[in-house]
C-alpha cells in the first residue's frame, strides 16, 4: 500500500502505473482547486469504466466529501454515517436530503439545498 498526495504528479502516475484492481483514496481531491478536482474525479471515472485505458476496469473505493462531483462522475455511492451504511446504490436514489441530514447531522432543510 502506497501512501501519497494526489496533488503531485509523479505520486499519481505511480499509483496508475501499478496497474492495480482496486484503488483505494482518502478525499484525493481534498485542497485541489477546482480544474484539478475535476481532473482527478474524471480520470478516476474513467478509470473505473474505460479498458482503453488500462489492460481492465479498476474498482475505484474513494472517501469523498464533494457530493458534487460524486453525483456527476460516479454511478454508485455508500453512504456511511458513524459506521453504518445508511445508502447503496445510484447517486441520485442514495444522495438525498434525509440521508445526507442524517449522515452530516445537517439540518434537513439545509441537506436540500446540497
């Protein structure tokens, strides 16, 4: 297991280089601007879903706290408060404002807004 900042260039293409099946990231775009948020977050889509790119599919496991690009770049969520999966399953039906209240302990009515 490789530990390392997404925000470098030569610990990502490392980490890619590997070939691996499974990727696992803590919040890899966390403190990235917004051009390199979406980078990563349209590389690693691509990466679970395009063969072209490497020899097979990679089974991307990411912490995330951006719902934004999660809702637009992958196509299934856990949802997890306190050690629990409260939600599994397409962005939309699992990103809701009660699941999103209940997993941030939000207000609901500012869960919609999200």
């Amino acid at each position: 297991i490789k530990e390392c900042d997404w925000s470098s260039d030569v610990c990502s293409s490392d980490l890619l280089a590997q070939e691996t099946p499974i990727l696992a990231l803590d919040e890899p775009t966390a403190h990235l601007d917004l051009r390199h948020r979406l980078e990563i977050a349209d590389l690693l889509s691509s990466l679970a879903g395009d063969e072209t790119i490497m020899k097979t599919k990679r089974t991307i496991v990411a912490i995330f706290h951006e719902l934004d690009l999660v809702r637009e770049h992958f196509t299934r969520v856990l949802l997890v408060a306190n050690g629990t999966i409260i939600g599994d399953g397409r962005p939309a039906s699992v990103l809701t404002a009660p699941q999103i209240s209940e997993a941030w302990g939000i207000p609901l009515k500012r869960a919609a807004q999200l």
